[in-house]
C-alpha cells in the first residue's frame, strides 16, 4: 500500500526549482521526524515505516542522517514483514560494519534466519551478506549454514544463503575452517552434493561459493572436479534447455555463467584422472571450441564466447591435448580477423599471448605472424599493446630476425603510448634469440637510434656487459660504436653507450688513421660538449681518462686541458671527477693510474633486469588467488628460466689481452642496472 505522507514528500521535492528549495523541504522533513521520534513511543508502525522511509530517502539523496537510527533498527524486532523490510533495509544502507548498534540486531537477525517465512530468512540473509562485521561472521556463520544445507529449505532461501556463505568467506576466511565450511567431510559431500540440485539458480550460486572456497585452498576440494565435468557436460547436452527450463537460456546459451565458474574452477586441477570422466571432458570442450561460430546477433555471440574464451583457458591450462590445441588455435586465428569485432580480436590475441608456451601452438600461430603484425596498426592502443605481446611471446630463434626486424620498423611511426614497452619487448628479444652477437648489438644500436628517449640505462647497460663478456665482440662494438657516433643528432642513451665502450675497447681500432686515439677523442670530446646530462659527461671524463692511460703521448695534453676546465664546474660530482682525474695524470701517478684503471673483470651471471621488468607489468594485482597464480606459486616465480639468453660468461675464460689499463675505472655498469659511469674513487 502506497504511503501518501511518503509519496507527498517525494512529489515535493521532484518540483524543486533548485538545489537550495530542495534543502530547504529536506531540513524542513527531518525536522519534522526528529519531532515525532522524540515521542516514538506514541506511534504508530505505520507512522514509524513511513517516517523511517522519508529518512533513507533524504540518504540515498545525499544528505547526512545523523539520527532515528535506533528507530530504524527496532523496526528489525517487528513481527510484520513490512516493518522488516524497512528495518533490515536503514540498516544496510545506514551503518557500516563497525556500528555498535549491530550488536543490538544479533539477536533478531538470528531469530529471522530461523523463522518458517522465507521472504524474512532472505532479508536477514542480506543484511549479514551486506553489512557483515566480524561479530556477525562468528555468531551467524553456523546458521547461515545450517540454512544453505537444509534439505527443506527453498531455492530461494538456499541461492542467498550460499552467496552469503561467499561474502563472509571473503570477508573473515580466519572465522572459518581450514576447507571454509565446518572442516568435516560430511559437510563437504553436502555442498557438492548441492551441484545436483535440480534449481539451476541454487547450482549456480552453489557453484560460486565453491570457486571461493577452491581459491581459497583447492587442495581440500579434489572431489569437485568430478562432479563439475559432470554438470558441464549435463549444461552442453542438446536436451539441457529442456531439462532446465527456458528462463536459464540466455541468447541460445544454457547458462553461460554457470559454465564459465566451472571450467574456471577446472583449472584450479590438474585433468580428471579417470579416463572415462576426462573424454567426456574433452568431449565436450570440442564441441564448445569448434562449433561456436560467429552470428548476427551481439548478444548471441557474446554468451556463446564468455565459455569459449573459458574453454581456451582450461585447454591452456591442459597444455597436452594435441586436437584441443588444434581447435583452439584455429578459433582462435578466425577471431583475430574479425575486423568488425574488436573485443573479439582482443581476447583471441590474449589467449594466443598465454597460449604461446606450448611448443605445438606457438608454431601453428605462426601461419598468423603476419596478421598479428597488421594488428600493431590498429587504431584500438588495447590491440596494438596485446599484438605487440603475441609477437613478444612467439618469437623464437626461427623468426627472431622477422620479428624484431618488423618491430623496429613499426617503432619508427608507433604512438607514444606503447613505445617504451615496444622499446622493451625488442632488447629483450634481441638478446634472447640473437643468431650472433654482432646481430644483437646493430640492433640495439638501431633501437637506440629510433628512440632514445625511451631507451633505459638498463638497456645500454646489457650492451656492455655481453661486450665486456665476449672478447670476439669487442672490436666490432667498437667500431660499430664509433660509425654511429658519427652522426650528426646522436641521442645521449648512445653517448653513453659508445663512450663506455670506446673508453673500455678503443684501443682494438686505434692502429687505424680513421679511428685513432686522436680521431676517438675528438669525436667523443663533440659529443661531450653537446650533451645535457652531467651522467653522459662525467662517464665521458672517465673514457677521456682511459685513453690518457693506454695513449698517452697521443691525447693527454688535450684531456689535460680539458679535466683543467671543469675543476670549478657547478656539478659537484663532475668536479670531483675531473679533480681525481687530473691528479692521476700526473707523472709521479703513472703506477696509480694504472692500477685504477686496470683492465674491467668479466660481469656474473645474473637475471636480465630487463626481463624482470617486464614480468613486473604483468604480474597480477587482483587481490584473489586466482588459478595461474596459484599454479605459479607451485611451479616457481621464474616463467623464462629456460628461455635462452646471451651467456655472459661465454669466451670469457681467461684474461684478455688488452694493452696496460685500458679498461676498469669504475665506469662499469652493474650487472643488475645499477648506475654507471662512476669513476674510480682515489
């Protein structure tokens, strides 16, 4: 029945002109209610729904109810129906979980999850579901469990009593047992037993507060899996719909939410050990992969793909069935060609993303390399970023040079929202499956080239460390480095990466006229004077020094001079540099110098930075535990440690034959990216 006080105060302040009569009726109401419920006593329940109602009104409007709410609550011990609903409703939307006043409802909502009326077994359902607290997760847990296995219980009743099992799983799991029910395996056979409950809607949230409890410790809950490809081969079965009941068919798909938790749940495990229960598995995973086509209809396509894209999810999960692999790969490479759909073609490239470590996939994704290329073109930023991962994840040491080759041409025109992680992805790749060092090094000169401004110090910083590791490759760096350097508009990411390495290997090209000591000074000395990072001048000074050290009677007046120059230089450090510098060339220091600048050890084995940095990104920020992280948690944290890299320590055993001094210094890069360019402290 409608409230005409209610509806009145409702009408009033639809017809407010602006926000200040609004207010003004508002303050006028509340007064009003204040008044009446200082003399509650005298009321009626119909005056004390319809005021309690004008009240959560004014909140959900915005404005601060800073009373009547003991009021409200006591409309919770009412034995009408109405009279709860608006009580249970202020005290979901009025307090929160650190209320005292909830303890004073206990009591009643206890007494509500017992009652014999359904319609009041749910209100006091959701108010523990949405308000919870930790008083109400230890005293009603058992009776909301009580309630989700009571065999007389209505559907109803059971489908809120799971989801509220859910929200205080995830709310307290410590007011729980170790499997989250009672910690006894005859409640566990209850609540798996729910899964043949003939209510789909009681399944459904059954199924859910069972994903919970598997994400919380899926080792207690084995027995599921059994009975979850048991449901989803009843759910894909031509007659389903029939079984069910049309209002569970959505858009020609029976259920696609209940589908997509139990192949979810699915992954949590390892296949179905009996080989009865995994063909049937496998079965109709098939079917649902291979016979999903693209139709007309949005809303079709869209239910029909929620469990598709889960169904790849769990054949990823599998790694080993070669003919659901198939499938999977020729859906997948239909989708990313549906121009039109771009949702579509995202979460196909994604899948080929995490799909790609299975040796049979990465090499049939290949038929779509160049596909994916197009993709980086895209106008979606989403698209170019998950292209820019398909290619990063199937490059292998077959089509490393295609791959990055397409990279760098695509980074010459990229948008500047994807570069620096493009800039990543390509020295990464182009250590890791080089076809020779010479290869590795043009193309992180290239990269450096194209876009020095996102282009870290970790990366050049790599380039000396595998240069310093491989004595076979230290002249062609050298030269390498010199040619670039010769450019006009060098980027000072090269500087430095040049003046390191012509600091440290100069000497392999100083017999040369064209590249002689002079001619590397001279270059480096132009290089100096343009730059605008004091970093890139003080590593400078420290290449200058080394060149005073193996050709002295070559260049040692000139950085002479030049260390002179910057003795009362603003920067604190290039002063000191240049000061420690010019005492180390003096005569009587010869023996000094040398031993300062003796010849740089080889650099330890460690792990990339720069693959650490990307495994960074993408690590998972959820705050539930889902399937792939719980499986990396058991497999170990390093996903790319049998990925080839660039041995560091390869051709490095041994000292190597380098003129007095030429190398150490102190401007070594650390093998962790740590900084470079220090100079030797004296």
């Amino acid at each position: 029945m409608a409230m005409r006080g209610l509806t009145q105060f409702i009408g009033d302040i639809r017809n407010c002109a602006n926000k200040e009569d609004e207010r003004k009726r508002v303050d006028k109401e509340m007064a009003n209610i204040r008044k009446h419920f200082k003399e509650a006593t005298k009321l009626t329940p119909y005056q004390k729904k319809k005021y309690v109602w004008k009240m959560l009104y004014i909140y959900v409007l915005g404005y601060e109810v800073d009373f009547g709410h003991m009021e409200a609550l006591n409309l919770i011990t009412a034995p009408g129906y109405s009279e709860k609903t608006v009580g249970y409703l202020a005290c979901v939307l009025l307090l929160s979980e650190t209320n005292e006043f909830l303890r004073l409802i206990i009591n009643s909502t206890k007494n509500d999850l017992m009652s014999a009326n359904e319609e009041i077994q749910g209100l006091s359902l959701a108010c523990v579901a949405n308000v919870g607290g930790r008083e109400f997760a230890e005293t009603l847990t058992v009776d909301v469990q009580k309630l989700l296995f009571n065999p007389q219980a209505r559907p109803q009743v059971k489908k809120k009593a799971a989801l509220c099992m859910l929200r205080l799983l995830r709310k307290y799991p410590d007011n729980f047992a170790e499997d989250g029910i009672g910690g006894n395996q005859e409640q566990k056979d209850k609540l798996l037993d729910l899964l043949d409950d003939s209510s789909l809607g009681v399944i459904t949230a059954t199924m859910s507060l069972l994903l919970g409890l598997v994400s919380h410790n899926p080792e207690l809950w084995p027995d599921s899996v059994n009975k979850c490809c048991k449901l989803l081969a009843k759910l894909n079965h031509p007659n389903a719909s029939k079984e069910y009941g049309p209002e569970y068919v959505y858009y020609k798909t029976i259920n696609p939410w209940l589908q997509v938790k139990v192949l979810r749940l699915l992954q949590y495990y390892p296949p179905p050990e009996r080989e009865e229960v995994n063909k049937r598995l496998c079965e109709v995973l098939q079917r649902i992969i291979s016979e999903t086509s693209m139709g007309k209809n949005v809303n079709t396509n869209n239910s029909a793909h929620a469990v598709v894209f889960e169904a790849v999810n769990y054949v990823i999960h599998m790694e080993t069935n070669q003919q659901l692999i198939h499938a999977a790969v020729n859906m997948l490479g239909q989708r990313i060609t549906s121009g039109n759909q771009p949702n579509y073609r995202y979460l196909a490239l994604d899948a080929m993303q995490r799909m790609s470590h299975i040796p049979e996939a990465a090499q049939q994704f290949k038929r779509h390399q160049e596909t994916i290329i197009r993709s980086l073109k895209d106008n979606d930023v989403s698209l170019r970023r998950r292209s820019l991962d398909v290619l990063y994840s199937m490059c292998d040491s077959n089509n490393s040079e295609q791959v990055v080759g397409e990279l760098l041409d695509y980074l010459a025109g990229s948008d500047f929202s994807i570069r620096e992680e493009l800039v990543l992805r390509v020295a990464i790749l182009a250590e890791r499956f080089s076809p020779n060092l010479q290869w590795y090094v043009d193309t992180i000169l290239k990269l450096m080239s194209l876009a020095g401004d996102y282009v870290s110090d970790q990366v050049w910083m790599r380039v000396v460390q595998i240069v310093t590791n491989h004595e076979d490759l230290q002249l062609y760096a050298a030269e390498t480095c010199f040619k670039a350097l010769k450019n006009e508009a060098v980027h000072e990411s090269m500087v430095k990466c040049g003046g390191y390495i012509l600091g440290e290997f100069g000497h392999h090209i100083a017999s040369k006229r064209e590249t002689s000591a002079e001619e590397q000074f001279a270059l480096l000395k132009d290089k100096f004077d343009s730059c605008d990072q004091n970093e890139t001048k003080q590593l400078l000074l420290t290449a200058f020094i080394k060149l005073v050290n193996v050709h002295p009677d070559k260049v040692k007046e000139r950085v002479v001079a030049l260390l002179n120059h910057h003795t009362h230089t603003i920067d604190a450090e290039l002063q000191q540099r240049a000061i420690e510098y010019l005492v180390l060339s003096r005569p009587d220091k010869e023996s000094m110098l040398e031993t300062v600048l003796d010849v740089m050890p080889n650099f330890p084995e460690r792990e990339n930075i720069l693959t650490k940095k990307i495994k960074e990104r993408e690590r998972a920020s959820t705050t539930d535990r889902t399937a792939n992280q719980i499986k990396a948690g058991k497999g170990g944290e390093d996903d790319d440690e049998d990925a080839p890299t660039v041995d560091l320590s390869a051709g490095a055993a041994g000292s190597q034959t380098r003129p007095k001094g030429a190398g150490g210094g102190g401007a070594a890069p650390s093998s962790g990216g740590g900084g470079g360019g220090g100079g030797g402290g004296v």
